[in-house]
C-alpha cells in the first residue's frame, strides 16, 4: 500500500509499505481521508523528538472497517470509524481519575503506532480496550469526521474555559484550529465571536464563517475594535490560537476582569495532546461546525508534500489528504 513514511526532522516519504496483517484481536480500517494537522507539519520542518521512525503519519482520519477480529466486539464490517489517536494506559494515576487525556504513558497513533497517511490502519489493541474508536454517524461527511479530531481539542479548551450561553469570545489566531474555535463558541451559544488574524489569504476564507467578526490584526487597531464590541468590559473568554509569545502576552489585556484565558496554542517547544470526545461528532451531526467552510484545500495522498507548503505557508485553514480518489 502507499503511505507518507516520517524518517527524521523535514523527511517525510510516500512510499511502498506492506499493508497491516489482520489479527483476531485488531480491527483494520481502509483510510477514506486524513487531515493535516499542525502536528504533521512540524514533523515534516523540524521533526518532533516523540515519533518514532520510520513511522506512518496522519492521525485525524476517518475510514470504513475492512477486518473485525474473531475477538473483538461491537463493530461490523464496513462500519466508518475514527479515533481519539491519543491512547491512554488505562492503569495510570490520571487514567483512574478520568483524566487519560494527561496520561504520561500515553501512546499516540502516528508517533507509537503507524498512522492515517495510508490506504489502510491498523487500530491497536489498547485502543479498542480502552474505547478510542468511534462509530461515525451515516449524516456526517467524511470530512467533518476527519476534523472531529481537533475539534474535541477545542470541545476540551472550551470546557475548561467556561464558553456559556450569550459570551463574548475572542479567538486569536486564525489558522485551522483557531476557526474551529469560532465555529465551536457559536455552538455552545456565544452571542458574539470575534477572530483575529494577518494573513490575507486565511482572512478571505474565515470571512466565509457565518456571525464572526473578522478582525484584519495588519490593518485594524484589534484592541480598540474588541473594546468597542465589549463595551468597554472585554472579551468573557480569550483563546489564543496563535503559537507567539507575544500573543499569550497580549490577550491578558484583551480579556475583561474574571474572564478566561486560554493558551490552546504551544509555544514551539511546548505542547500536548488532547483525546478525542464523541461530542464532537455530535456537534458535527447536529450540523453546528461548519465543516465545508473549515476544510479548504484537498490533495491526493501522493501530493501530500503541496499540502504541506499549504499549511507551511498559511495558504489555507484545513488541509485534507484524500488517500482514495
């Protein structure tokens, strides 16, 4: 089969790989789509010290079963799926007090396991026992599966923030996770969203989102609008999407007094992972998460390096791999 292949710091390869062997005890999911994240594109720059190579990359896909182990239970052939790539021990201090997504054995797929970025996957034991396959909803495109993913990242942030009914969310940084953001806020039932962002190309997308405020940072004065749309109090909730410094810095003072801030985004050495919640999909199937506008650029599986300049340069929000035609 032919899969991206990850061997070191800006070495990622679409090559020949044998196809995963079916198991009594594995499921084996024949890849419609996968995504690229934030996450494959440092891969593919500066590498990332958790993966493990060689290695098949890609991990927000989704796909349809093609083998159910004689041992596993719950899921038929043909079945779409996809996954919380995050795999959590199950044994650990976080994982008894329902915390996996802070597991410190955690084993993601495509940095432990072999990804998305192929015609086929293996599902992995651990993940079955510890429930990370999800059944996708027959109303639910396969693209918005795929994003479901970083989505309930975002479901995860949002939580903690406390996003309520009639808020007012200011989201800086208008990259792919920072649209999810807006479109998510609106979900939870945030009376007013606003976004930030410098690049043209990306604000020419993100003004194709319905009731958010597109703020042009390059060309608006960003503090002074936020103030106005706040009267005066700032934003209920900050979530900076924007991997700067300077931006963690500033979006204290964008925030109104006892309001929340979220540093979602890692600073280049930072960062962590997030396990995927059927909410998502929920939200997804009710039709809330704008997924057509979110996924903006398609290619080919032995294209994926254009991809890649996509998300390098900030060509676009979403990024999808199609790895069937």
């Amino acid at each position: 089969m032919k899969a991206a292949v990850y061997y070191g710091p800006g070495d990622i390869r679409v090559e020949d790989r044998p196809e995963p062997v079916p198991e009594k005890d594995n499921l084996i999911v024949k890849i419609h789509c996968c995504a690229i994240c934030g996450t494959d594109l440092k891969l593919a720059t500066v590498g990332v010290p958790r993966c493990h190579p060689p290695r098949i990359v890609g991990h927000e896909f989704v796909g349809h079963i093609v083998h159910v182990g004689s041992s596993v239970k719950g899921f038929g052939s043909n079945e779409r799926v996809t996954m919380a790539t995050t795999i959590a021990c199950g044994q650990c201090a976080y994982c008894q007090l329902g915390l996996q997504n802070l597991c410190p054995d955690s084993k993601p797929i495509s940095y432990d396991y072999d990804g998305a970025f192929a015609e086929y996957l293996a599902v992995p034991v651990q993940a079955l026992k510890m429930g990370n396959v999800l059944k996708v909803p027959e109303s639910v495109p396969d693209e918005a599966a795929a994003i479901s993913e970083p989505l309930s990242c975002a479901v995860n942030s949002q939580e903690i923030c406390g996003v309520r009914p009639g808020d007012t969310v200011l989201i800086i940084g208008g990259g792919p996770l920072g649209a999810i953001h807006a479109e998510l806020a609106k979900a939870l039932g945030a009376a007013r969203v606003m976004i930030t962002e410098y690049s043209d190309v990306r604000i020419s997308f993100l003004r194709k989102l319905k009731n958010v405020l597109v703020i042009d940072a390059g060309k608006e004065d960003a503090p002074d609008i936020v103030k106005k749309e706040t009267n005066g109090l700032g934003a209920d909730v900050v979530i900076v999407c924007a991997p700067t410094s300077q931006a963690q810095a500033e979006s204290i003072n964008y925030a109104r007094k006892s309001g929340a801030v979220s540093f979602f985004a890692s600073l280049p050495k930072g960062g962590s992972d997030v396990t995927l919640d059927s909410r998502a999909l929920k939200l997804m199937e009710k039709g809330l998460i704008d997924a057509k506008t979110l996924v903006t650029h398609r290619v080919a599986l032995k294209d994926i390096h254009q991809g890649l300049e996509l998300m390098k340069n900030r060509q676009g929000l979403k990024v999808m791999v199609m790895v069937q035609p």
